[in-house]
C-alpha cells in the first residue's frame, strides 16, 4: 500500500464544524490521517457517524 505524504502546513485544508482547522497528514483509499487544532476557549464534542469511525490522541490541552 503506497500514500502520499505531508508536512504540517500553516494553513487548514478545511475548516471543521466546530471551528476546528484541519490539515491531512497522508490519505488512503480506506481512510487518512489528520491534524486539528481547535481555537482557545474552544470546545468539541464527540459524537458517532454511520460509516466513519475516529481516533483521537491529544497532543495537549
């Protein structure tokens, strides 16, 4: 399986509902990888998706 690679950039690919920026790390045809960084005084919620399933590691905060 081959995938191409990323560096972090400095700006978002997209912006998430919850405000926060999205930048994709590496993407298969099943799945990919991706940083998010919510703003200050920001809040997410977990929720579920029919046909996605999420792993989330925090880095801090």
């Amino acid at each position: 399986m081959s995938f191409a690679t990323r560096r972090l950039g400095t700006l978002p690919d997209a912006l998430a509902p919850d405000g926060s920026e999205v930048r994709v790390l590496c993407s298969t045809s099943r799945g990919s990888l991706a940083h998010f960084t919510l703003p200050l005084q920001a809040v997410s919620k977990a929720m579920t998706h029919r046909s996605v399933e999420e792993v989330w590691y925090f880095v801090s905060g």
